[in-house]
C-alpha cells in the first residue's frame, strides 16, 4: 500500500499565499502587518440553477449509495482493527470519488438542494452534497489514524495531505473562505450566500487535524517554513470553529502542541518575532489549562527575546486564542446568565448548541443578536433570549471605548441527568470531531 500514490482529482485553483495564515496569526511578524482585503468567492451551489440537470441528480444519488458502502467497509475494518485492508479499500473509494459528480464544479454549480433533500449529520443539518463531501473528508480521516496506528510515515504524510487538498477545495467552492475572511474583515464582500455553512464548520474541525500532521512531519524534516506555516493554519481552523469554547481544554492542548511547534521551527530558522511570539502564547497558555510549561519554552523564548523587542498592544486572547484583527477590540464575557432549556427538547433529551453573532456597544451590551447556525432550531429563541442579558467588559482600542461587530458566542445545552461525564463534554454536533 505504501507503494500505491494516493490522489484526488481536484482543481482547487489559485493557492492562498503561503503565508496567509501566519500573518493572520502573527501580524506583527510580518513586514506588512496588515494583509490585504481579498474578494473571496461565494459558495458555487447552485449558482447556474438554470441549467439544473435533474439525471445528474439522480446519478449523485446512486453514488452516494456506492460511497457509503465503502465508508461502512472501512468502519467494519476499523472495529477488526484490519488496518491495512482498510487502506485499501480507501484508496478504492478515493479512485470512486474522483470518477463521481462529489467535487466536480460544474456539477455544483447546477446543483439544487432540493431535489435530494437535507438530513442530519452529527447533529448538523446538512444538504446531500454536503453531506458525501464530508463523508469523503472523513475516510481520509479514517485512512490518516490507520496509518498512524500502522506508523507508516509515508501514509500519514499522504493521506494528511490528500485532506488537505480537500480541505482547500471545500473552503473555496462552498463559501468558506468568505467565511473566515468576513469574520476578519478580509473580505471585500461583506453579504455573501452559502449553502454549505455547516459544512464549513466541519471542514473547519477535519483540516486542524490535517494540517497539525503534515507540520509535524515538515518540523522533523527540518522543513520549517512549511511546518510554521501548516501550524498556523491549524491554529486557525480551530478558532474557527465553537470548540475553543465547548471543549476548551481539548481544543487548548491541540493549540499548544501547533504553538510550541511553530515557536520551535521559528527559532531554527533564526524567526525572532515568531519563536518569542509563540512561546510566549504556549506559556500563558499552558499556565491557563494548569499545567507547568516546559522548561525549553522558557529558555527558547529568553533567546529569542535577545533578538527581538515585543510589542506591548497584543490581543491574542489566551483563554481561547482567538485571532484579533487590529482593527477589531478584544471583547471578554463577565456574565453569561444560562438559558432555559427548551421543555420539548429536555423532555426528549435532545443536546446540542446554538451560534449566535452580535454586535457589542461601547457600554458592553449585546445587541443585533442573530443565529448563525445551531444543531437544532428549537434552541434558537432560547439561546437568542439569554444573550440579550449578557454584559462584556467595554470593548477598547487605542484606548477608547469601541464597539465590535460580528461578535461570536456559543451556547450549548446538556441534559444534566445524563450519567456523569467529562468537564469538557459537547453535545452531538458540538464535539472536536478529531
């Protein structure tokens, strides 16, 4: 199997700089700290609905069948641990989903949801398309922690950056790319249409793990460009999504292996700005979730600082390492009154979460609050009721109370009578599915 190139057809376009994600996570690392505003595309589905092929449709759905087969193949080998045969048969349902309508685009642009309906996926709601795209996402993913099991360094470098590829696909065929972009003021396009919102969401999850991998791999390699840049993106895709919040301290461990990683590569290639700015956030990290940082951290940061002088305005917000634009005032919750769980769906022990965006006025108020999606739309008036009595600390800049747009909070719902389980439990759909 190791032997076998392991492809997806996929024309993904022009690449994102190679360093995108490392400006965005460091700004003041870079000669131009501000990265441009770039016009990100809107979600492809349906885009050419005049030209909907219901045949093509209708063969999609026969693919699908085929797809799930193999994914309940590889499911049935991953309980017999026969990690190898499972490879095998993954490498098979890739060869499958590059001859199928699943990623070509001009099937997506014709493509009507309605036609085949929505349905449930991890708690998520989810149109069809979506839903084998993820499913393809999520073999490899299977393929990636067989190899691991099977310590094949060659596989897991493959198979991570087989995902990556999709990775990017997804983000810039389905909107989210204007996502990420309009959550920090990058994007040209301020109202924008997507189809697969959830999608993004879980893609979001998937490519941290992808991209923790391959950087992994590139830093041992003494590639360290590349594994600086693939942890930053790592970085990223977990704070773009609830997890930093619902499962703090998973979603936390996973940002301090990318940081000290990235801190690490940084000071082999002599990075001054980027060894001390990412030590540093992996030690106040560390110190957050009550553990005693590495002692090579403390070391490794003291000489880069013999190189490099910080700057003193950062608003990296430790807790949940949330990426904050210069131009966007840090925002911190100090009451969050807990909602009234909905009688029909406590009654019926129904979990899950609610994502809500608002605005925040200079007195630290909530207001213009919307849903940007949830698990279940039983939560929406409740989680939109008790956000309206939230209070945040009076968001500053420069010094000056500021408002903030676009801000995000998750509010999750867990029945309590539920036997004991972890702190950092999240209902189905709200997990770290990793």
């Amino acid at each position: 199997m190791s032997s076998q190139e392991i492809y997806i057809d996929l024309n993904v376009g022009e690449e994102l700089p190679v360093d995108f994600y490392t400006r965005l996570q460091f700004p003041q690392c870079s000669l131009h700290s501000k990265l441009p505003e770039m016009k990100f595309e809107d979600d492809y589905a349906g885009r050419d609905s005049d030209l909907t092929n219901k045949a093509d449709h209708r063969i999609l759905k026969r693919q699908s069948k085929i797809l799930r087969d193999y994914q309940q193949q590889i499911i049935e080998l991953k309980s017999k641990k026969e990690y190898e045969k499972l490879l095998n048969v993954s490498h098979q349902a890739l060869a499958f989903v590059n001859d199928s309508f699943i990623f070509k685009t001009r099937f997506l642009r014709q493509y009507d949801p309605t036609l085949l309906g929505y349905f449930s996926l991890r708690g998520y709601r989810m149109d069809f398309l979506s839903a084998l795209q993820y499913t393809t996402l999520s073999i490899v993913n299977s393929s990636l922690e067989a190899a691991k099991i099977l310590k094949n360094e060659d596989l897991i470098t493959k198979w991570s950056k087989t995902g990556l590829t999709i990775n990017l696909w997804i983000h810039k065929n389905r909107g989210c790319l204007n996502k990420l972009g309009n959550r920090l003021d990058l994007s040209s396009q301020k109202n924008f249409t997507m189809t697969g919102g959830n999608l993004c969401h879980l893609n979001n999850l998937i490519e941290s793990n992808f991209s923790e991998t391959v950087s992994l791999a590139a830093m041992n390699s003494n590639q360290f460009d590349e594994a600086i840049h693939l942890a930053s993106q790592s970085l990223t895709a977990v704070q773009m999504t609830p997890e930093s919040q619902l499962a703090f301290k998973s979603a936390a461990f996973k940002r301090l292996n990318n940081l000290g990683r990235l801190a690490y590569s940084a000071n082999q290639n002599e990075n001054w700005c980027l060894s001390y700015e990412g030590f540093d956030r992996a030690i106040k990290l560390a110190i957050e979730v009550g553990i005693e940082p590495l002692e090579i951290w403390r070391n490794l940061k003291s000489d880069a600082h013999q190189n490099y002088l910080p700057i003193e305005a950062d608003l990296w917000n430790i807790r949940y390492g949330m990426l904050s634009k210069g131009n966007k005032p840090l925002y911190i919750p100090v009451k969050q009154i807990p909602p009234k769980y909905p009688r029909r769906l406590l009654e019926k022990g129904v979990e899950g979460c609610v994502m809500l965006l608002f605005d925040i006025t200079k007195e630290g108020n909530p207001k213009n609050i919307k849903v940007d999606w949830s698990t279940n739309k039983g939560f929406d008036r409740s989680a939109i009721k008790s956000a309206e009595s939230f209070l945040f600390s009076p968001p500053y800049q420069n010094g000056k109370p500021s408002g903030v747009k676009d801000a995000q909070t998750v509010i999750s719902y867990k029945v309590d009578s539920k036997k004991s389980r972890s702190p950092d439990y999240a209902p189905p759909g709200c997990e770290l599915i990793l």
